[in-house]
C-alpha cells in the first residue's frame, strides 16, 4: 500500500546540454560538412584560440615589441603584406585601405598554443589589448568602415566587435546595441576599460529589442553589423552553464532562426540605401547561416520593395589562408571553421547592400 511508482522525470539521468548539443551537431554537421566534420568536431572540443586586438587608445607602445618577442604577428597588416597587389581586384585594393586602417590583432602562428597573458592598464588605467577569438573580427573587416560612417552593432554585447569598430578611429558615430541590460553593463565596463572619455563620446549604448529597432531609425546608418544570437556551437559542446541545448531552453533554440531573420530584417531597415549590413553568427549551421541570409533577401523585396544584393567576400579566403582555416563550399557568404592548427571560430559573416 505505501509503494509508490517511481517519476521518470526525476529519477530518470540527466543528459548534460553539452552532450545533447555533441549529438545534435553529429546528425546535422556531419551531413553538412561531411568528412571535415571529425575534425571540426575535435577542435570544437579542445582549447580555442585567442587573438590579442590591440588597443590604440592605450599608450603602452611596450605591447607590440612584447608580442613580437613572443612570435606573435599582427595577421591583418600581414595578410595584406603578402598579398601580391598588382593581382588584387579593386574590392580588395578598397579593402586594403580600411583594414591596415588600425585594427591590428596579434596572433600565434598555426600549431602554436600559447596562451596570451592577460591585458595590463597603462598608466591612465586604459588596457592594452582585447582577447578575442581572432575571427570574430573578420565580420568587422568585411564591413569595410570609411570616415565619418554612422555605424549601427545591433546585438553589441559584450562589446569586442564594437571595440574593434573603433580602433579604426574614423567611425562618425557608433550606435552599441543590446536588448540584454546585464549584457549592456558589461559593455559599459569595456568601453570605460579601453576608451578614453572622448572616444566614448562618439558612441550611444542602448538597450532596445534590435527586432524594433527600424520603428526607432530606420534607414539612417551608413553600415550595420548584425552579430546576431545564434547555438554559439563552441560554448554548447564545452560549458553546460548557460547552454542553449538544456532542455528548458528547447523552444528558444527551435526560435532561433526566426530571431536571427527579424534581427537581420530590422538591420536592413536601419541602413539608408547603398549602405551595407555585415549578418554573422558563430555557429555552423545553414539554418542559421545561409538560409536567414536567403530568406531575408526575399522578404526584403516581397515586403518592402527593398532590393538587397549579396557582396563576394571570397577574397578573404585568400587575404586570410595563413591564419584561419575556411569552409570551401559555403552558398552564400564565408564560414571559418574550427581546425586543430588554427582552432579559430566557427565564424559564419555575409556582407548585403541594400540598393
């Protein structure tokens, strides 16, 4: 009379998120990236590595001179050092001159593990560099900042493409974006830790849903990155602190595709015409790489009689070869993907004009 049946759902074991999201990842990526999928997996599964974005509002000129010693090189100036000039096409010459236009980041050459040490304030509390995965910067690139631009980061936080914005020096006006407050104050935190107060100046932090964000400005910026929410695959396979793959969070993920094209949308919107939108995830899922892109597109020009044209990109495969390691066959946009040499992303950008 006192048995009582057991509860499955207590009693039964818990499968971590990060174990749901290896599983998942196996039955989808391996039929997406086929026989690079091993190895893609294993290096989602061992340490990523960083780059160290310098910062050019610090006055500690030892840095560059320390990460030399270190052989650590700067891969932007390098990748353009390389690159023979008179074979570049003119994107890439226009390029050229907006990416050696002050963002350098520091990385180690492939195979090479070290770590950096952390950032050090120079002497008027200002930090000396920015660790970050080294291909979050590429969507920055691609977006190909010219002076006195009005900039729109959507999704901002916690702040390190809209750092890197910055170092270029010649942004008009960044508007930082993010709906998350908590995520916002770790913005702040950055921007106070890397920014002198008058480069702080020319930036506006906000913290508005960046779905409704074209109700508030709609086509008023000159060029839009949209960084958008996404699996974040490296982080689902290592940390089950706050992993998109736990049970309780099935439906935001299934809804993920559906943000991430609102997001897109609404950056589309906020850029005047002949402006462009940098889209990027660090996921490697078509779903939420190539397909928002697409779809996009289409409603664009079905709803808003907005033409919306894809830029190529494909050249920085070759700028970057030596540094990260691409997807060959991505349908739209570019895709590094995590490599054991070079174990960098994944990192998915797609670079639109809107006509």
């Amino acid at each position: 009379r006192h048995r009582h049946k057991e509860k499955w759902a207590t009693t039964a074991p818990r499968i971590p998120p990060t174990r749901l999201a290896l599983h998942h990842f196996d039955a989808n990526y391996s039929l997406h990236l086929k026989e690079l999928w091993p190895s893609v997996r294993a290096s989602l599964l061992c340490e990523q590595k960083y780059g160290a974005l310098l910062n050019n509002f610090s006055s500690a000129d030892y840095v560059t001179q320390e990460l030399k010693l270190l052989d650590a090189t700067d891969f932007v100036s390098e990748a353009f050092q390389k690159a023979q000039w008179e074979t570049m096409t003119q994107t890439e010459t226009s390029l050229r001159s907006s990416i050696s236009s002050n963002i350098k980041c520091y990385t180690f050459p492939r195979g090479d593990i070290t770590r950096f040490r952390p950032a050090r304030p120079d002497t008027l509390g200002i930090l000396d560099y920015y660790l970050m995965d080294a291909a979050s910067l590429l969507p920055v690139l691609a977006l190909n900042v010219q002076p006195d631009d009005l900039v729109l980061d959507l999704c901002a936080a916690p702040g390190g493409k809209t750092l890197a914005l910055l170092q270029t020096g010649i942004c008009g006006h960044v508007a930082a974006n993010d709906v998350s407050i908590s995520r916002t104050k770790r913005l702040y935190q950055i921007l106070h830790s890397y920014m002198p107060k008058e480069v702080r100046e020319i930036v506006s932090v906000t913290s508005y849903d960046g779905r409704d964000w074209d109700q508030l400005e709609g086509g008023t910026f000159h060029k839009v990155l949209v960084d958008v929410p996404c699996t974040t695959d490296r982080h689902s396979v290592m940390e089950d602190d706050n992993n998109i793959f736990h049970k309780r969070r099935t439906k935001e993920r299934q809804m993920l595709p559906m943000l991430q094209l609102q997001l897109l949308m609404a950056g589309i919107l906020a850029t005047k015409p002949g402006g462009k939108v940098v889209y990027s995830t660090c996921s490697l899922s078509p779903l939420q790489n190539e397909h928002v892109v697409e779809r996009a597109i289409e409603i664009a020009e079905t709803q808003f009689n907005i033409s919306v044209q894809v830029e190529d990109l494909s050249h920085f495969r070759t700028l970057f070869q030596d540094t990260f390691s691409f997807f060959s066959d991505c349908r739209l946009g570019e895709l590094v993907l995590p490599h054991l040499t070079a174990n960098f992303g994944p990192m998915y950008f797609c670079k639109l004009r809107r006509m």
